[in-house]
C-alpha cells in the first residue's frame, strides 16, 4: 500500500512541478556575484513594472518563487535574488544579519539586483517595487526609504525596526497571525508610524501619492506558513496593482502559492514512503537478530537520553559560532555530535557483533545517494536551494559526522527492543534533541535562528526516523543507519543556514 502511494504522490508531484512554468518565462545570471533569476510572462509585449523580490535569512529565492509565479502571470516582471550567505550566493553576510556591515552588504545586493532589474529590456524603469521577508523584508524597508525611485514596497515578516513616516511609498506590511509577537507589532508598528490610529486590514493615505500604508495580519499562519497563504498573495497583487495604477486592468489569474512547495513535498513524501522497500530489496530479510546485544532496561533506555540532552545543552554555549562557516551549523553539529556520544556511552560498554554481511556496503552508499537526491531535487525545484557552494561543501563533512554520531546513539539505545519499543525510543530521544535545541536558544546559548529553523529541524528527525525503523526491519547494522540519516540531516543544514 505503501509503495501505491509513493507511486501515485511522486507522479502528481512530478506533473506539479513540469506544469509550474506554464505561461511564464525564467533566466538566472549572476550580476556583480549576486545571483538573480528574472521571471516575466511568456511572451510579454511592452515594458511592463517590475518587482524585486528578496528572501529571508537562511533563505532562498527558491521559497520565494510562489510570488513570482502570482505577479508573472499578471504582467510584472519579477527578479528573484539570493542576498549574501543565502541560496546560491557564496558571499558571507557579516553578523549573520546583524549590524551595520550586514546592512551595507544587504542594501548593496538590493541595489544591484533593483538597476540590474531597471535594465532588463521590456522593464519600465520608473515603476519598479520591492518586497521582501524576514530579513529580506528589513532590507527592502531599509533600501525603499533611502531610494524614492522604488514605488511600492511590501514587507512580510520583517519584526520592529524603525519607520519613517513619510518614506517608503506606498508600504505593505504583512504578518502571520501565529508568528512571534514581534513580528505582528512589527506590521502595527510600521502603519502606525504614519498613522497614529491606523488599523489593520485598512488602508490609508492615497496610493497614488505615494503615501498608502496598509498592515495585514494573516490569520493561522506563521513565519514560514505566510509566505504561503493565499490571502497574502491577493494582499501582494493588489497592492501593486494599485501603486501602478493598474488595479481594474490586470488579468484575473488564479493564485496557487503552495503549487511548487506542494509538489516538491509530495515527492518527500513519496521518498519516505518507498524506503522501505528499496532497503528490503537492497539488504533483503536476514534471519536471527541485528548484533549480539542485551537490551538495556526501558527505564534506562529512555533516561539516558535525558541526561545526554541536558549535558549536550550545558557544552553547546561553548562551542564558537563561527567555528563553521555555515551560520549556526557549528553549534548544531557540535550539540547533535554530544548527545550522540553520550546516548552511545552505556550500551556501547556491553560490544556487539560489528560485522556486516556481504553487499552492505554497497547497499548503503546507494541508499545514501537516494537519499541524498530525494531531498535535494524536489527540494531545489520547490521551496530550497539544495546544492552546496562554496564554504558549504567542506561544512557539510563535520556536520554529517555529528548527525552520525547522534543517530548511531540512538541506535545502540535501541538495539534488542521491538519494533514499536524501538519507535519509542527513537521518537522520545529525537524529541529529547529538538526541545533541547529550543531550551539553549531560549537561554541564549546558541543563536535565535534555530527557533525558526525548528520545523526543519523536526521534519528530518521524523523523515530519519521512518528510515530508521525501514533499516531495523532488515536488521541492518547500526553504522548503515547512522550513515543515512547522517547525511539526511545534513546535507539540509549546510545547504540552508546562511554563510557568515
């Protein structure tokens, strides 16, 4: 049943994303080591406005796309960029956002990408926008209020910061009704900079002076969900429709944000659901059970990863953040590395039969490649930039070594259990690990950006898992396990924190 839905997800997510450029045009260059894809209607005629789009912190142009995909196929020309340390760019971003150097690195990217985007043929010049989110949307506030040529702005996400009242024009501020305080008083705030008693959902001031400010507040969405709801791209064409004064004139289109996120994760989705399978045919079903080890006690099973959480937490805030490139991937491996070892230490003290039967080995460096390209492709067709540039190739190693560890823990914890026990124990130690990871960035011990990465994080712990318990059921040794899920969660944190 298992493999009839893989099937029937990897062929409607297939078909999801060979059909998402259908009437639209799209070609990526690299200005001044910026690097940009400009999207425009297929077969436009005329110059058309333009609009810049820039993503978040540990973000991408790829999770952005859903905007271009709404704003193309209305008549806007839209220039998708990586800003620095995120996606495709190899440049660093210094602070990982914070402080004037990371400032001026961000408002120069914008400024290449906004005269880049100005002479692109078929582009009105004096009709070009910007949004932004997270940082990307700080940025745009920033760049917009210092560039009066820039006609409408649209700000998603981008937290409290201070506004002018009289600059940028015609500002859109968006957040998600279950995104941190922050972010909501972030939109409420830059209204009320130019209207004192502004409301949300309310527009004021008069668009074509330059001086409309509206803020929206996304019901049941939160920081990454807002860039996908639906009323968040009407609020987005809308807006720029009327700052262009083209509200009335534009083609009706329907808006589908999720339609290339949507497809890339039906294709995870058909990945987890097929591993199964594919391990059974690759290691087949031995006899007789994995290894030679006595189970330990449930009680101490589950303790054990306590005390290692908690030990791994208290060595995280020692660990410098920049001892890797990849912004926060230091930490991350080095906490993942700890509670790893420390899971590892009682049961590794009893030995175990280390052999591995003939083909293991081969079997698992395919099932490492699999893994590898089921989340790297959709990914990188969908929602993430997935390739690893620059810096990011020689911090993938560490980080996998540490995830290693951490699952090859885990896995001794488990050996002797059930199947299900075996699940129990996997999910409480995985869970263990992310809530601990929210406790030291809550006390400050490592950076903030892991709360928002959490999802990420939680999503490859649960898509480990499934394959963790796919390689119990064909007892592969503990190392085949620890080799694949290693690089599974991995391979996302190299390629997606940002470089600084």
């Amino acid at each position: 049943m298992c493999v009839v839905v893989a099937v029937v997800a990897a062929v409607v997510g297939g078909v999801g994303l060979g059909t998402a450029d259908r009437g639209i045009e799209r070609r990526s260059a690299v200005v001044s080591g910026v690097p940009v894809e400009v999207v425009r209607p297929d077969g436009a005629a005329g110059r058309l406005p333009g609009v810049v789009v820039a993503p978040g912190l540990s973000a991408s142009m790829q999770l952005m796309r859903g905007f271009a995909d709404t704003l193309a196929r209305r008549g806007y020309v839209v220039e998708l960029v990586d800003l620095a340390g995120g996606g495709a760019s190899t440049e660093r971003l210094p602070g990982l956002g914070d402080g004037p150097a990371a400032e001026a690195r961000l408002d120069r990217d914008l400024d290449v990408a906004v005269r880049h985007l100005r002479a692109v043929p078929g582009v009105d010049g004096g009709r070009i926008g910007l949004l932004g989110h997270s940082m990307g949307a700080a940025a745009a506030v920033r760049y917009a209020g210092a560039h009066p040529d820039v006609a409408a702005t649209v700000a998603i996400s981008q937290g409290t910061m201070p506004f002018a009242a009289t600059s940028p024009r015609d500002l859109l501020l968006v957040a998600g009704g279950f995104e941190f305080a922050g972010y909501r008083e972030g939109a409420v705030g830059g209204l009320r900079a130019a209207y004192p008693q502004g409301r949300t959902g309310v527009t004021y001031g008069d668009p074509r002076a330059g001086t409309a400010r509206r803020a929206v507040i996304v019901g049941g969405a939160e920081h990454v969900g807002v860039l996908f709801q639906p009323r968040t791209h009407r609020e987005v064409a809308a807006w720029f429709d009327r700052a262009f004064g083209r509200a009335g004139g534009t083609p009706r289109v329907g808006i589908r944000p999720f339609r290339r996120a949507g497809s890339a994760m039906l294709l995870h989705l058909a990945a987890v659901l097929s591993f199964a399978a594919i391990a059974s045919a690759l290691l087949g079903r031995p006899t007789g059970e994995r290894g030679a080890r006595a189970k330990l006690p449930l009680g101490l099973a589950l303790g054990v990863p306590v005390g290692a959480v908690l030990a791994a937490v208290g060595v995280v805030g020692a660990i410098p953040r920049g001892v890797l490139p990849v912004g926060i991937a230091g930490p991350l491996a080095g906490f993942f590395g700890v509670a790893g070892l420390l899971c590892a230490v009682v049961p590794i003290v009893q030995g175990r039969d280390g052999g591995s039967r003939p083909g293991t080995v081969v079997a698992a460096a395919v099932l490492v490649v699999l893994t590898v390209v089921s989340f790297a492709v959709p990914a990188q067709m969908g929602w993430a930039h997935a390739v690893p540039l620059g810096p990011r190739v020689w911090a993938l190693i560490p980080v996998a070594v540490c995830a290693m560890v951490f699952f090859a823990g885990i896995e001794l914890l488990c050996d002797g259990y059930s199947a299900r026990a075996a699940v129990l124990i996997h999910a409480w130690t995985a869970a263990g690990a992310l809530a601990g990871l929210g406790l030291a960035a809550v006390l400050g011990l490592v950076s903030w950006l892991v709360l928002l990465v959490a999802p990420l994080i939680a999503g490859l712990l649960v898509w480990q898992g499934v394959q963790a318990a796919a390689l119990r059921a064909v007892r592969a040794p503990v190392w085949v396990t620890a080799l694949v899920g290693g690089v599974l969660l991995a391979w996302p944190i190299a390629v997606t924190m940002p470089i600084g």
